[in-house]
C-alpha cells in the first residue's frame, strides 16, 4: 500500500484550468524534511518559552526571598502572565 501523499493544485493562469495532482518524489521528499525541520523548530522553540517562564519564576521566589512584596516585584519586573501562558500570550504546556 502506498503512501497517501498531498495534493498539489495547479492553476493555468492563461485558462483558468485548475488540475490536482499527488506531490512528486522530489517534491514530498521537500515536504517531508521541512515537516521534520518545522518540528525541532517549534520544540526549540517551546523549550525557549519554558526555560524563559522557569527563570523568570525564579527570579521572582529570589526577590521575595529578599523581603519584597509582591507589589514591589511587579513594579520591578512587571505582572505575572495567566497561568498556562507566556508574557506573549501562547500557552505553554508542561
């Protein structure tokens, strides 16, 4: 059995012609390796995100730990994002 492989949609602009057609070898060996170069992307990616919310939790406990109030952290450092949620709003999962 064969793989099932995307579609490609080419459009003949000078007559309107639309033909659908299965990627070739060259062209899903492409599609293949920028799938697996977008994924250790985005698990770089994530794993930036964590470490960046792990540090900055850190640095929070420290400054409490010094005697700051919590108020006198935000005013430092800014709020808290919403649990779940980096500063930039995507979430994060543990």
């Amino acid at each position: 059995m064969s793989e099932e492989r995307p579609i490609i949609l080419e459009l003949d602009c000078a007559t309107g012609i639309q033909t659908e057609r299965p990627m070739t070898d060259e062209e899903y060996e492409h599609y293949q390796a920028m799938q697996e170069r977008n994924a250790v992307q985005q698990a770089e990616l994530q794993a930036q995100l964590e470490k960046e919310q792990a540090d900055k939790a850190s640095a929070r406990a420290k400054l409490a730990a010094l005697g700051l109030t919590d108020d006198e952290i935000t005013a430092m450092v800014g709020a808290e994002p919403p649990e779940g949620e980096t500063a930039i709003g995507a979430s994060v999962s543990a």
